[in-house]
C-alpha cells in the first residue's frame, strides 16, 4: 500500500482540528505541546521576551537553541514544533523514494524544531544532538524538512550541541529556574529590587558579581544567596545583561549592561 492512502494517526487529527502549527506571534500554537509527550526531564515552557508567549520545548538542547533566538536582535517571530503540510511530506517522499514518516502503519505528521522570523529572512532549525544524526530515519526526515524549505524559499540550517560554547551551558543551568514557567512563579521577586541591586552594585564596578552579591547580604543583613537571586531573575529577565559566551561566575559589574530604566521594570531595549 502507497503511503498517501494510510491513514494519519488520530492524535495528530486533532491537532490538525485545533489548527495546531497556525497564526503566527502571540497567536502560534505549536503543534506539539509537551503535556503530550513522556516526560524526558528535559521539556520545558519558556516565556519569550521576544514574542511574549509561552514556547513549548521538547529538549535541552531545544532551550539552547531557543534562547539563542530569543536573545536575538534580529529575531521578529519564534514558531517551534512548526508542521509541514501532509500532503506536501507526502509529495516530497515519493520524489526522494523514501517512506513517510508513519508509527504503526498510520502516518504522522513531519514538524520542524523551529521556524524562525528575522529582520531579513525566514529560516527554518532542526535542532539535533549529533548522536541522532547516525540514525537513518533521521536523516530521512531532515532530508524532508531540508526539501520542504527549499521548495518554500526558507533558509534551513541544522544546530547541534557543538553551536553551544561551555559558558553558555553553564549560564543557561544557572539560570533556568527563573525561565521555566512551571517553576518560576516560586520565586518572589520584583522590578524594584532589580532596580535595588543596580544601585547597590554600581558603586564597585571592578568587583565581580558573585563576591559582592555575597558580600551585599552580610551588610543589609539579608539571608545568605538574597542578592545573588536577584541578580539572576534579572539576568533570564533581560533587566540586566551580559555575554553569555563567559561564566556568570567570571562576570565583573563592568561587563554588564543594565537595561532598566526604572524601579516600574521598563526595558530600555537596544536594537
């Protein structure tokens, strides 16, 4: 039996019913949404500062790549999970003389990790650790997505593990908790004692963040780790910045840049 006449699996029927993969900005709804899927430890919902809504992400290695984008000035738009019309995945099989992707004799439908808005372009990520590239299915199924964006005029480009440098893996760890939506909300803190912390950090510009950050708590008395807290929500908040290509742990206060304008939470964006 030719694949065009297997059915597509019901689950994906109905994510096709929820015009899941649709709209676009605040309006995208991602195809898969990771309450569906066997927890890998790794999922996670991120709110963007770039789109303002919630992202679904399947892996670590998703949130990399996704925080990357995220923190992008050239980026407009983040659509992750972003599925491929079937009947296009169909058409694009029978060309390569390869099999649809399909689970239990029912066809599935072919999503990409991440289609990406920028100033100048559109270009589409299949985010992969470079194990999974020895896999055969695999490739096929890149090798649909690759024929997909070249059909539609989207640059498409592959990132693995090797695109995140050792001080960013560290700082996205660092900072994580303050990111993730379901975790996040734990965590009581506010413009206002960013706008603190500015303050009371500005006057050593030399020190590095941590020591002071420590050293801040002994002198207003506060419990041990209170500032350094603070320092991080600003961090995953975009308040305050700094090159994640260097360990928060080596950032001095003159390597960071304070993008509050206010105690309100105003960001100054830089374009």
């Amino acid at each position: 039996m030719s694949d065009s006449k297997l059915p597509l699996n019901k689950k994906d029927q109905q994510r096709l019913k929820e015009k899941r993969g649709s709209g676009t900005g605040m309006d995208y709804n991602p195809f898969i949404h990771i309450q569906e899927l066997s927890s890998s430890g790794e999922s996670i919902r991120v709110k963007s500062a770039t789109v303002g809504r919630l992202h679904h992400l399947i892996s670590g290695i998703e949130f990399s790549a996704f925080l990357l984008f995220d923190w992008s000035n050239d980026v407009l738009d983040i659509r992750e999970q972003y599925p491929i019309p079937l009947q296009d995945s169909l058409a694009i099989c029978r060309q390569l003389g390869i099999r649809h992707p399909q689970v239990k004799g029912e066809l599935t439908i072919v999503t990409t990790d991440f289609l990406i808005n920028k100033k100048d372009n559109v270009a589409a990520f299949a985010v992969k650790q470079t194990t999974e590239l020895n896999n055969l299915r695999t490739l096929e199924k890149l090798q649909i997505e690759k024929t997909f964006c070249e059909y539609n005029h989207i640059e498409w480009k592959m990132f693995t593990e090797k695109e995140i440098s050792p001080g960013f893996k560290e700082n996205l760890k660092w900072i994580k908790p303050f990111l993730d939506a379901d975790t996040a909300s734990l965590y009581n803190i506010s413009p206002q004692d960013v706008y603190t912390l500015i303050n009371r950090i500005s006057v050593a510009p030399n020190n590095l963040v941590t020591r002071l950050c420590a050293q801040l708590d002994d002198n207003y008395q506060l419990p041990p780790s209170y500032h350094i807290e603070v320092f991080r929500f600003a961090i995953a908040n975009k308040y305050i910045s700094s090159s994640f290509e260097i360990p928060f742990h080596n950032w001095s206060v003159n390597d960071l840049t304070m993008n509050i304008s206010s105690a309100s939470g105003e960001i100054n964006h830089v374009s």
